[in-house]
C-alpha cells in the first residue's frame, strides 16, 4: 500500500514474543521504530533489525506520535501507564495487551485525563502470524485516532473496529475466545468418550472439523433468531433432540466421561419444552439463559 503514512514513527512498549512481532513487522515496513521493554536485553535483536532503544517509557513515548503497548497483563499495563503520567500528552496509546472491558475504560479515561488519545486492540494469533499470516485484530476507542492511524494497525492483520466505547474490542475478544474454550473443552471430553469406545480419534477429529464447518453456517442464523425472539427447529425440534438426551447422558456415565454440559442442555430443553416450545430449535434455549436484561 503506497498511500501516505498518517506516521513513519512508532514507539512499541514491551518486547515478549508478541511484542518483539509486532516491532519486528513495523521494523520490516520501513516505520522508524522505537522500542523498550523491561528487561532491556531483549531490545537487542530489534536494535539489530533497526530499531532505536530508549532508556526508559516516557523517552520512548516521546520518540513517536503512536505507542503500541503489549505486556503480558492489565498489571503489568498499569505498571508502566504509572511512569507515563505527564509523558503522553498529544500522543495515542494503543493498548493490545490482553484484558477486560473495564480495564480498557480504566485506560481510556486516564489516557483522557493526561491529554492522550487511547485505542485498545486484542491480537486474536500467535506470533509468528503477525504481518502475514491470519491474525484478526478488533479495536476500539478513539474513532480520530482509529481512522488516522488505521493503516498502521493494518500492518499487523485483518482489523475490524467496534466503536467508541474502549470497552467493545475487550468484550468481542473475550466472547471469542470463551466460545472457542467452550467448543475446545467438549471437544476434548468426546475425544475421551470415542476412546473410551475405542474408536479411531483422529478420524472421529477429521469427521467432526467437517461437522463444525456446517455449524459455523449456523451461528448468524442463531443470533437472527435471538435477536428477532423467533426461534426456527435448528437442528430439529426439540421434542426430537430432547429425546437423545437421556441414552446420550447414560452413555457417558456408563463409560466415566463428564456430562456436567450434557446435563445442562437436557435440563434446558426439558424446560423450554414444558413452556411448550417442543417445535423450536436449540436457538430457543437462548430464552432460558439467565442474563441480567440490559
Ligand atoms: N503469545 C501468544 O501467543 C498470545 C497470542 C494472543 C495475544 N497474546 C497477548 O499478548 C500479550 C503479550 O503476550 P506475550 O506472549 O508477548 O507475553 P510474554 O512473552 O510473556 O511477554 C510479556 C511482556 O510483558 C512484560 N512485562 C510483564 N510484567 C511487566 C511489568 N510489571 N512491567 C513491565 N513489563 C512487564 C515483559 O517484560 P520482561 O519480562 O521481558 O521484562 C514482556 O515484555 C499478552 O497480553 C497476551 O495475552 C499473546
């Protein structure tokens, strides 16, 4: 992309394996890259590649219209927000360090207080996927900023923005990866039942990826019945999948696999089904989820 910079300067805060990726992508684009990190040894290979050190936070703050931080924690973020107080003025502080939404808003309000513009991102990829491979970025915050340093950030992957509130890139970020450890965790506790039946688990691994893919078609249907309250038979009535339930659940006990989500879904269906919703789809289970109504 040859469309002017919005800047050719950046500052990288912290140097651990996602951070040492992200100022070795803005190094290889041709950005005047200024880095720190706590333990200043790891500076080195990126001094190497042709960054500048600086001798501390607010040095490195200084050098560049734009900081990204990347730290292990919120703690470690708050850390070094402390020695910026004063620093940061004028600046834009994009924070990619995983986090809540609250401690995104936290950040956002004292970048606010010390005359900053604020932008937090969370890096949903490894490492070595930054600058080239699939990495998906959500980002949120200051819309200026957002659309004023874009390209920048668009350096590093496929980035989506979720709007003003700081908040948004943490809550998309924490939905995606609690749904991906809520697939994950049932995954590994069918690999235990297909093993304990002593079938073939790669195969059954192969066969359920293609199973999933069909599922991936579902999800916006799903949300579109949530959010029109009209519920469709996916994946058949519920008086039909309900009735699976009880040998599905013996089975594994039978054979000492965890049920405890298995017993949830029966527990769920049973009720939706008695509040005589037997011809809708799983989607309907939404309905009995208790959330807070906003
Ligand atoms: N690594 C990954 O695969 C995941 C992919 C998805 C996104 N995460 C998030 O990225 C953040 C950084 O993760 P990381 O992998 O770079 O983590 P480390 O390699 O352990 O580096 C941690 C850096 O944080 C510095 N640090 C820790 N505590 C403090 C502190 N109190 N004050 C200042 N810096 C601190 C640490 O410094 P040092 O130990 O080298 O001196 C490293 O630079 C993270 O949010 C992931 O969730 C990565």
């Amino acid at each position: 992309d040859t469309s002017p910079r919005a800047t050719d300067a950046v500052t990288v805060l912290g140097l651990g394996a996602m951070g040492s990726a992200i100022a070795a992508a803005f190094v290889e684009r041709g950005y005047r890259t200024t880095v720190w990190n706590r333990t200043s040894s790891k500076t080195a290979p990126l001094v190497a590649a042709g960054a500048t050190a600086a001798a501390n936070p607010a040095d490195a703050v200084a050098a560049s219209p734009i900081t990204v931080i990347c730290l292990l924690d919120t703690a470690a973020v708050d850390a070094v927000l402390d020695s910026l107080v004063g620093a940061v003025a004028g600046k834009v502080i994009v924070d990619l360090t995983s986090g809540g939404p609250d401690h995104a808003r936290a950040v956002a309000r004292w970048a606010e207080d010390q005359g900053a513009e604020h932008l937090d991102g969370k890096i949903m990829s490894d490492p070595p996927d930054i600058g080239s491979g699939p990495v998906t970025l959500p980002v949120s915050g200051s819309r200026r900023a957002f659309e004023a340093h874009e390209q920048l950030l668009r350096e590093l992957g496929t980035v989506t923005y979720h709007g003003e509130d700081a908040g948004a890139a943490a809550v998309e970020f924490m939905a995606q990866v609690a749904a991906c450890y809520e697939l994950l965790i049932g995954f590994l506790h069918t690999v235990a039942l297909v093993r304990a039946e002593g079938a073939d688990t790669v195969g059954f691994a192969e066969r359920l990826a293609e199973t999933v893919g069909q599922l991936a078609g579902l999800l916006p249907t799903m949300a579109h019945a949530v959010e029109t309250g009209t519920y469709p038979p996916d994946l058949g009535p519920l008086d039909v999948q309900a009735a699976l339930m009880p040998d599905l659940i013996a089975h594994r006990d039978a054979i000492g696999v965890e049920s405890v989500r298995m017993r949830e879904v029966r527990e769920l269906m049973d009720r939706r089904i008695a509040d005589g919703h037997g011809d809708e789809g799983f989607s309907g289970l939404f309905e009995l989820l208790a959330v807070a109504a906003t």
